[in-house]
C-alpha cells in the first residue's frame, strides 16, 4: 500500500507537468491509502481551482480507496513527528499515518524528501 501525497494528486487530476509520473500510482484504488488531511487539501484547492464540479469528481475518486480518518492516536503521533522533523500539521499528520499502516509516500513536497519510506519526485 501506498500514500500519495496531495501535491500528486493535483498533478494528476490537473494534468499537470508530472501527472504521468504519478499515474502509475494512482491509476489503482486498491493499493492506495488516503490519509483524510489529504482528502482535504485536494478537495479545498480543486473546488477554489476550478469548481466544486470537478473537486468532488475527484473526491469521489479518491474515496475508492480507504481513507484513513485522524484519531487521537495519529494526532499525538503527528504531534511528536512534527515536533521532533520541524513539520507542518499536514505533513506530520501524512507521515505519522504512513508509519501507522507502514505505507510509502510518493511525493514532490521537498519538506518530506529525507523522510524515511518517501519516494521523492522532483518538480524540475
């Protein structure tokens, strides 16, 4: 299983520079897992983007895979990492939720690049 960060995501869905290299991981619902603080970025950008219409075609999307809610335990844990790697919220929460269910992050976020399990993409 995987997690792949938000900024994919909107490549993706936005046919953006590097929406082929994150196709092969997006192309299949099964092996992705979806941290709710994801969910939530990608719906808030695409909807303030390009419209409502098409951020809930992508949240529907999206939510052919597990997405994993923030509990308290994923919090406290996101707490510690943000505070031990010098993350924002988001991040620490996306990290804490990849060592909770020991999944990969493909990502283009350089703050996450030297994160152990992380795929990094570059954006050049």
């Amino acid at each position: 299983m995987i997690i792949v960060d938000s900024c994919g995501w909107l490549e993706w869905f936005s046919d953006g520079k590097l929406a082929d290299a994150y196709e092969k991981y997006l192309a299949d619902p099964d092996s992705l897992l979806i941290p709710a603080i994801i969910l939530f970025e990608v719906y808030k950008i695409l909807k303030r983007e390009v419209g409502e219409e098409k951020a809930l075609l992508a949240a529907g999307y999206m939510k052919n895979s597990p997405v994993i809610p923030l509990d308290e335990t994923l919090a406290l844990a996101a707490a510690d990492i943000a505070l031990k790697k010098s993350l924002a919220m988001a991040d620490a929460i996306i990290v804490a939720t990849a060592r909770a269910t020991d999944c990969k992050i493909i990502t283009s976020d350089s703050e996450l690049k030297d994160q152990p399990g992380v795929k990094y993409i570059p954006k050049n």
